[in-house]
C-alpha cells in the first residue's frame, strides 16, 4: 500500500507515545511484533523516538493466550495522553463485550488519538463504532464472523491497512510489516530498513498482499486451471458454482475436471466443495450469534437438517455443539466476567 495514504506527523517535542490495550487472551507474538520494532527504532536511532504503556481492562496485569502476564502501567480510563492507542486481541474477539473500554475508545477517537487493532483488535474497535469509514483487516481466522457482524464496514483481506487514524492488521507477524510503514512514515525508509533487518525480516510486504499461503503452496498444486477453479469455489460458498460453469472456468469438460479433483485433492467436486462449507460454518458457529439455520444459509445448505448432518459427519458432534463449547469458553474467559460488572 503507498507509503503516502496518509499523513502521520511527528512532534518535536515528544516522544511518541503508544499504549497497547491488552484484552484478556491477547496473542502475544502480535503483541510483541507490533512493541519490539518501537524499541528496535529507538535503539537503531540512538533518540527516544517512542515510549509505550500497557493498559489492563481493570487489576494490575493482562493475561495473553499463552498465559504469560504483562504488568499495567494504565486501565481502561486512563487519562494519559496517548498518540496511539493500539488494541491486541485474539482468542474470541467476537465474545468481547466491555461498555467502560468502548466508551473509552470512542472518547480517544474524539481527541484525535491513532487507533489500531493487531490480531482480533479491529473487532473491539468495530464494537466501540470507531472504524465506520475506514478500510479495515483483522486475523483471517476471525474474518467470516466479523464480515456478518459488520457488513457495511469496508473490510480488506490484506496484510494490514493504514487509513489516516487508523491503522490495523492480521496479527502473527504481519505487524512487523505494519509498523516498518509506519516508521518509515514517521523517520524514513532507512531506518525503518534497519529495523527490519534487525529482526532478520529479509522481505519486507506490503500492506496490501493477502495474509494466507497462496494456494498453489497451500495444496501443493501446479496444475493452473485446477487452482482457478479452487478460488472460485473459495470465493462463492453462500452460492455454490454448479460443476458445469467451474469446469468451464478451467476449460475443460466435467469429466476431465473430476479427474483432476481426484488426482490432485483426493475427492469429488462435490466434496470438495462441502468440506469448504464446513469449515466456513465452524467459524461462524464460534464467532458470531447467528443461528444453525442461519449458519446453514450462509455456507450454501438449503436446510438446517441437512446441514446438521454433514457437519455431524464431518466433524463428530452437531453444529450446536459449537455454540454451547463457546459459550462454556466465554464463560471461563476473564473477559467475561468484566462484562457482568
């Protein structure tokens, strides 16, 4: 994404101060990788070019997903004065629900402070009405419930977005890449390179390449026609494509086309496509509030019994399974109990 989208403008007089709302069950590697290059700069530059905090929900620390605790310099509330606030979430985003955080980052979007999102960060910012306008991306892993959820929010599948204020992407590693632009932005490329290099990042991406493995690499698949075909099928779960016109996107007959499904993936079209299905309605069982049989519509089955039993077979439980397993999990979340007080 071009480097001059928008304009970040530094102070003379300051250090740049970020903090980073930590919500329970945060990823910590996008954590880290959005903090470290702050640090990476400030050392490379021989100046404090930024400062951070932390801010908890409420107590004394946040706990990531892996269990590890980081202490809080600020709570939600906090009066600091911050540059950029930048949101980390990942676990369940989509079960997040805190009013005291999204009154608090509505009233940092009114003072002008730079909002971001990591990981599953853009789903609190979307919960808090702060991303109305703004290109936005999150964990793919995060994105079919969050495009129900939020469907007039103009959501990208790219590596991270930087629109004006607002700056998000999909965790992982991905913020490495996000905070290269910005660095680069705020001090310029060659010691945003120099941070880069630091952390042994020999590519740097740009913000708009997807987030996912092509699927050339994903399936270990050459065959050209057959991968223009997968992407279609990707691409229209809600509607399936009938056999016909997909073996007519790859130019060949139906025949030729279900042979090649079975040389290369080991099944039929038809299964094919199904296993897709499924694994687009897991994600929404566990993301978002839509019932069976809405889950059922949206991934393409024209009934609720029908989809129960495919998913049954697939996965060895029934799709309601999925909705009482995350709720259990809501439950046991700290997050959930802030959001009882």
């Amino acid at each position: 994404m071009p480097l001059n989208d928008v304009s970040l403008p530094l102070s003379d007089r300051h250090a740049v101060h970020v903090g980073f709302l930590l919500i329970p069950d945060f990823a910590l590697m996008a954590y880290a990788s959005t903090a470290e290059p702050l640090r990476a700069a400030n050392r490379l530059s021989g100046r404090e070019l930024y400062r951070w905090s932390h801010i908890a929900i409420e107590g004394s620390s946040s706990r990531a997903s892996s269990g590890i605790d980081i202490a809080a310099d600020h709570r939600v509330g906090t009066d600091a004065p911050f540059d950029y606030v930048i949101v980390c979430a990942g676990g369940d985003p989509a079960a997040f629900h805190h009013a005291p955080t999204f009154a608090w980052l509505r009233q940092l979007a009114r003072r002008g402070v730079r909002l971001g999102g990591v990981s599953g960060g853009a789903y609190v910012l979307a919960r808090a009405n702060v991303l109305t306008g703004y290109r936005v991306t999150l964990h793919w892993e995060h994105a079919p419930g969050f495009r129900e959820d939020y469907p007039g929010l103009d959501l990208r599948r790219s590596l991270f977005e930087i629109d004006r204020d607002r700056m998000t992407c999909g965790g992982g590693t991905a913020p490495l890449d996000m905070m290269h632009a910005m660095i680069a932005r705020e001090h310029g490329s060659e010691l945003a390179l120099s941070v880069s290099e630091w952390f042994l990042q020999t590519h740097v991406r740009e913000g708009g390449v997807p987030q996912r493995m092509p699927l050339r690499e994903r399936l270990n698949i050459a065959h050209g026609p057959l991968l223009s075909v997968l992407e279609r099928m990707e691409a229209a779960l809600e509607h399936p494509l009938p056999r016909a016109e997909l073996a007519r996107e790859a130019n060949l007959s139906v025949r030729q086309l279900e042979r090649l499904f079975r040389l290369h993936l080991g099944c039929t079209i038809g299964e094919r496509y199904q296993r897709l299905r499924l694994d687009r309605a897991r994600l929404l069982l566990r993301q978002t509030s839509l019932s069976v049989l809405e889950t059922a519509l949206a991934c393409g089955f024209a009934s609720a019994s029908h989809f129960s039993r495919a998913y049954n077979r697939r996965f060895g439980h029934p799709p309601r399974s999925e909705r009482i397993a995350r709720t259990k999990a809501s439950m046991a979340s700290p997050a959930f109990d802030l959001a009882q007080r």
